[in-house]
C-alpha cells in the first residue's frame, strides 16, 4: 500500500524541481491544508491534496505514475546491490592473483 503522504523526494522526482523548491512546495500545500484545519506533518504533504493541486484530481494516472516509480526505486536498489556485489567479486579475484 502506497503512503497517503508524499515526500520531498517524491515531489521532486514528479514536477523535476530541487530539493529547495520540493520543501517549499509542500511547505505551502501545508499551510493551506492548515488554513482549511487539517493537521499537517513537516516535511510531507498530502497525496490526495497535492494531486488535487498539481493535476486536478486524484486520478488512476496517478496510481499508475506511483507504480512506476516504485518500480525504478526497486530497481536502482537492484543495480546498487549487483554493483556492490560485482565489486566484492572484483575484490577477491585480485586478492587471488596477488
């Protein structure tokens, strides 16, 4: 299940903008959402209010988008492990030849 809240992170991979500029996006989503009365979290805005501003709703689209981006988390993680594992493999192999 996705998390109902986005993160700096997360704002700054959907609207390719810089860390500066995703903490002040949801800094101000925040604030309106306080305004309104909602409780906020520093840092993290709601996924439903920031697709409500960004895109004009909380569509499947989203979802999709979502999907897609956890899948090239997943698979940065998978690249970074076989990375690290070539590199223990590269390790030994000169520890053998020495």
């Amino acid at each position: 299940m996705r998390a109902i809240y986005v993160d700096v992170r997360e704002v700054m991979h959907t609207l390719g903008v810089s860390r500066g500029k995703a903490y002040k996006i949801i800094q101000q989503l925040n604030e309106e959402l306080k305004a309104q009365g909602y409780v906020i979290i520093a840092g993290k805005c709601s996924r439903k209010y920031f697709n409500e501003k960004f895109y004009g709703c909380d569509s499947q689209i989203q979802k999709a988008k979502g999907d897609v981006f956890s899948m090239c988390e997943f698979d940065r993680e998978r690249r970074a492990d076989l990375g690290r594992l070539e590199d223990e493999v590269l390790d030994k192999i000169r520890k053998v030849k020495s």
